[in-house]
C-alpha cells in the first residue's frame, strides 16, 4: 500500500474515532490537500518519492514554527502542533543515519572521482536521487561539503 492510499484509509479511521481522532483528521485532510495542490501544479499524479517529498516540506513548516510557538508562550498550541509533527512523521521512511549518508557520500564522490567543493552539485543530484527523499536535503548537504572540504582539488 503506497503513501496515498495509507492516507486515505487512516483518514477514514480517524473519521469514525470520532472526537479523539480529530487532530489526526485534520492533519491528513492537510496532507491530503498538500498532495492534490502538488498533483494540480504538475499536472499530473505524484510519484511515491514526490508524495515523501511534499510530506517532507508539511513535516518541515510544522517545525520551523515550533519556536515561534513557544516564543509566544502558547503551551496548547506548542502540544498541538508537537502533536502534528508527531502524525506527520508517522508518515515518512526512517531517515539514514550521518553514518550511513557518509557512507553513500564516499561512495559516490569516489565513482564521481570529485576532488575539492566545486564537484558539490553533481554528487548532491546523485546522493538525492539514491536517498529517494529519505533524508534532509541539508544534512546531505553539509556531510557532501564535509567531505569535500577535506579533499584537496586538483
């Protein structure tokens, strides 16, 4: 069962649950609706990966608000919103660990025979697309300069 339809039937779960469901309704309605505006701009329909992605982007809003949440001293709204990156991320593949994205980022800098920062963008489309969208494309990011950095360009 992909993504989509794993949405759909915990959103008819979360309907008959009633007044304990609420929260979790809400927020696959949301999802739900991220993946149909997504589907329109394309023009067609998402791919697994695209739907881990467009998850990816509500998981990560929720998350950058959390300190304007606490800033605002609204502990309700704070557990609310814990609550909805808690769903969300029900939703996502496990993210690889730093060692595992190390790994990978050897691996292909080495195939790639990349020496030195300037090789970034080209091993970041490989580690992208070899993640599939299970990892922070800033995690990525950093571990690939890391790496590079210690590299010497030639």
């Amino acid at each position: 069962m992909g993504l989509r339809e794993r949405l759909l039937e915990d959103m008819k779960a979360a309907m008959k649950a009633g007044p304990q469901g609420r929260l979790r309704l809400e927020v696959i309605r949301l999802a739900r609706a991220a993946l149909h505006n997504e589907e329109i701009d394309k023009r067609r329909q998402l791919t697994e990966a695209e739907v881990v992605e467009v998850l990816r982007r509500e998981l990560k809003r929720r998350q950058q608000a959390l300190p304007d949440y606490e800033r605002a001293n609204r502990p309700e709204l704070l557990s609310a919103l814990k609550e909805e990156i808690r769903i969300l991320s029900e939703y996502l593949p496990e993210p690889p660990s730093e060692e595992e994205i190390r790994r990978l980022a050897a691996e292909v800098i080495g195939r790639l025979g990349v020496k030195g920062p300037r090789g970034l963008g080209p091993v970041m489309r490989e580690m992208m697309s070899r993640l599939g969208g299970r990892a922070d494309g800033g995690t990525v990011r950093r571990i690939v300069e890391e790496i590079l950095r210690d590299r010497p360009a030639g």
